[in-house]
C-alpha cells in the first residue's frame, strides 16, 4: 500500500506525498497509514494518519485535543485498532484508530 521514496516523500497508492519534516517511521494499519515526523525538533501534531488514497484523514492533536500540544518520539502498533504514541512528555497514549479516541493514557515518569 506505502512505499517510502526518501526520508522526506513517500506514496500511498501512487500518490505522492512530500514532508518538511524525516520520517521516522510508518506503520500500516487495515485502512490507515500512520507517520511519525522527527526531525532535529520536536513539532506539536507530528503524527499523521492517510488513508488508502494518500488523503490526510487525522493529525494526533485531531484526537487529543491538548491545549499546548508537544511532539511524539515513538508510535507502535498495538493491536489491529490501537495505535501506542509515546509523548516527549512521558505520557503514552493508546488511540482507537478507527473511532479517533483515547483508549488509555499513562505518565510514565
């Protein structure tokens, strides 16, 4: 479904997509392609869900509503439909995907 081009581009379907920011890592889910952003800073919203037409369906902050959003430096797939992003903060979030809410959330210290 993805192909990475470069550490700034990839394409979901053949349609490319172009980032300012490295990718850190992808993963595919049944309908969604989730991306990390990383790059020399952390950046608020750097989590970013496609669906299988390459269009941007969500962007975390989309779903954590923080007021002051900080970035993420790790997303794992948990299950199918949960999605685990460890926040700069310490916090871990689990993230229904497909229903767009939180699942869980952990500080972690």
């Amino acid at each position: 479904m993805y192909i990475k081009d470069s550490e700034y581009e990839m394409k979901i379907n053949n349609k490319r997509i172009v980032f300012t920011d490295r990718i850190k890592t992808i993963i595919e889910f049944n309908n969604l392609v989730i991306v990390l952003l990383l790059d020399k800073q952390y950046k608020p919203n750097n989590v970013v869900a496609y669906n299988n037409n390459g269009d941007k369906v969500w962007e975390i902050n989309d779903i954590l509503m923080i007021k002051k959003p900080s970035g993420f430096d790790e997303i794992e797939k948990k299950t199918d439909a949960i999605l685990s992003a460890y926040c700069i903060t310490g916090i871990l979030y689990d993230i229904d995907i497909e229903n767009k809410k939180i699942v869980s959330s952990v500080f972690l210290g």
